[in-house]
C-alpha cells in the first residue's frame, strides 16, 4: 500500500523557499520515499497604486510591487 502526498510552498522570498525544499528533498530521501519535484510555478506579482498625496496632487502616485515565488512537489511517495 502506498501514500501519496503534495506540498506547494508560498513566500514573498525566493531563498526561504528554495532551502525549504532541500530541507523537504533531504527529509524524504532519509525515509526511502520517491519524490517528485521541486517543480517551480510561475511568479505571481500584485502592483497596488497609491496616492501620495491624500487630497492634493492627484498625479503624484507610488507604485508598489510584490512578488510572490512558487513551487510544488508533484507527489511524495510512501510505500508501506
């Protein structure tokens, strides 16, 4: 009989979630589990418009941008 599982890893940083799939990769080598992946999703970005001014200057706007890094692991698999 056998489990599968999927993990997918969000973060704003791309280096938290590339040592948390080695550390994911690593772990489940150690316990004899076939592992698929890491398998990198595409890069989410949201760009929000602010005024800067509240009422005044209607023209000055700031722009702010984040990035949201992906991956998936596409199945972990236990065999009991």
């Amino acid at each position: 009989m056998s489990q599968k599982i999927r993990i997918k890893l969000k973060s704003y940083d791309f280096n938290l979630v590339d040592k948390s799939a080695e550390k994911i990769v690593k772990t489940v080598k150690t316990t004899g589990a076939i592992v698929t992946g890491p398998i990198p999703l595409p890069t989410k970005k949201k760009i929000f418009t602010v005024l800067k001014s509240p009422h005044v200057n209607k023209k000055i706007q700031r722009t702010i941008s984040t990035f949201i890094i992906q991956k998936a692991f596409g199945h972990i698999q236990f065999i009991i």
